[in-house]
C-alpha cells in the first residue's frame, strides 16, 4: 500500500504586502510535505507541528524580514494556512492552542 503524503504549497506573500514590501512575484514558495501516517499520535502531531514551525521561520528568514513582529506575522500566516491545507483535526488543534498561547503572552 503507496502511503499518502500530503503536500502544502503556500505562496510567499502570504505575511501580506505590508510586512514584504520587496516582495518579487517570482519569490520561492514554500512547500511542506507530512505524510500522513506521521499524524496518527499526538506526539507525531507535535513533532509534525514543531517541524513546520521551524521550516516557515527559516523560510520567512529567507524572504528578508528582520523584524520580529514581521517574522512572527509571517510564521504565523504560513503556518495558518498549511495548517488548514492539511485539514488535519489533531493538527488544527495544537495549531489553535499554540496560537492562543502567543496572543495571551503578547498581551501581557
């Protein structure tokens, strides 16, 4: 049995204009692959989640951003939407807590 791997394709201008004001139309785009069997635990989940985090700040890194506002935005935008993409509930799910979780320390 061929195991089905899911692949989200996001464009680059997803942190919108305002925060990649330079942004060429021919920028990279961001590709994140999971298989998904590797979303069948919650541990798997987490790890799938912590990978995608780290692969959209190295990606939104590349796009030139140096604000931290700016690179925080970005990350969460790409994350949002591969995150959406996949349609995971597991997934969306820590992506909602871990979302809450950054707006509340940000209010503080």
């Amino acid at each position: 049995m061929m195991k089905k791997l899911l692949s989200v394709l996001t464009a680059a201008c997803l942190a919108g204009a305002a925060a990649v004001p330079a942004l060429a139309s021919d920028a990279e785009t961001f590709v994140f692959r999971v298989d998904a069997s590797a979303l069948q635990t919650s541990s798997d989940v987490n790890a799938a989640y912590q990978r995608l985090s780290n692969e959209a700040t190295r990606y939104c890194r590349a796009l030139g951003l140096t604000l931290d506002r700016d690179l925080t935005e970005c990350r969460v935008d790409v994350v949002e939407n591969v995150v959406e993409a996949v349609g995971d509930e597991r997934l969306s799910a820590l992506h909602r807590n871990t979302t809450e979780q950054l707006r509340l320390a940000a209010a503080r």
